[in-house]
C-alpha cells in the first residue's frame, strides 16, 4: 500500500484513485476539514451531499437504517461494482457527508488498490475527480492539471471505463435510479426481482 497517500489522507488531505468506472478524488469521510476541502478542490455546492465509500456489507449497515429485506442479495449480485446505493442513513453519518438529508450513498469501488486504501483508512468520500458539473476524470494526467497538482494519486487507468456507477435509491418503498450508469434496471431487476420500481 502506498504509505504517501495514506499520509495525505491523514493530514485531511484529497488523493485521486483509480474505480472501475472513473477516477475519485477521496479524502477521510469522518473529518470534516478533509471533507471540506473536497467540497473546495470540485468547486461542488454545499446542498449536493457525498457518498460514502465502503469495503463490506457491515459497514452498510453500520451507517444506514431502515434497510429493505433484500439489499443483502443486492450486495452480493452487484458489490463491490459499479453501483451507488442510497439507503436512509443513522445518527453515525455526519451532516457534512449528507448535506442534511435523511438519506446517505454508498459505493464499494472494484479496485483492488482503492478498496485495500478504504479498508484502511475508511469510510472515504470519492465523489468523481473533476470540478463540479464537468465530465468525470478519466485521464490521470489530465486531473493531475486541472486541479494544479494538489492531489496524488494512482497512475493507473487500465480498468477505467469511462461510465459513472448506477445510483439506485432504495430509500423509499419503490426504487428510483437516479443516474444510470453501468448497470441498467433490467440487470437489477433480473438479480433481484424484489426491486420495485415505477
């Protein structure tokens, strides 16, 4: 494991690392300073709340409440993968990480580096590693200049794909996808026909 971007972490600081899907720019979810300096480096607004990126099923369920019956089955067809998962959160997730809301995201990335790093030193935030309503990053080298070189991170893009993870919001009674992505609702629903959807 890298031991310089783990002590960047540390320090509260951003690294960019490489998903299965795009790069991430992360930093320590549970400290405030290294989540503020994200909500800064992306320029995202305040109201736009961030995932947590996880390592295990036990720790979704560590910072969620009110899970539905089948979010193990869930996990098991599609985690770790391409796939964001919106749960009601717990007193355990600060109002830094949600915005306030009552609902908190969850990504366990397929990368074996990344998710080594999470085990570590998560939960992570890993929102995509890019400015606020820009393309997600999927060129090192091209992050590594947009944001002046105030990050670190893998330089690593062989198992980018280029195309965001699913977000499925079963928060509610009905799941809704906010955001399609690798993983379509055919795909869901054949893996877990309990999904209900519109």
């Amino acid at each position: 494991m890298n031991s310089q971007l783990i002590a960047e972490l540390k320090k509260k600081k951003a690294i960019v690392l490489p998903t299965e899907t795009v790069y991430g720019l992360f930093a320590k979810a549970m400290e405030e300073e290294a989540v503020d300096y994200v909500y800064r480096l992306k320029k995202r607004p305040r109201d736009k709340a961030m995932n947590l990126n996880v390592s295990s099923f036990d720790e979704i369920l560590a910072y969620s409440s009110q899970q539905p019956f089948f979010l193990r089955k869930l996990y098991d067809a599609f985690l770790p993968g391409a796939l964001t998962i919106i749960l009601r959160s717990n007193d355990k997730v600060p109002t830094w990480i949600n915005s306030g809301y009552d609902t908190v995201g969850f990504r366990v990335p397929n990368h074996p580096k990344t998710l080594d790093i999470i085990r570590s030193e998560g939960p992570l935030i890993g929102p995509s590693a890019n400015f606020s309503g820009k393309k997600s990053g999927t060129v090192f080298e091209t992050i590594m200049t947009e944001f002046n070189h105030q990050v670190l991170g893998y330089e690593d893009d062989s198992v980018i794909t280029g195309r965001d993870s699913t977000i499925l919001d079963i928060s509610q009674v009905k799941a809704k996808i906010l955001r399609q992505g690798m993983i379509t609702q055919e795909q869901l629903i054949k893996a877990v026909p309990e999904l209900i959807f519109d």
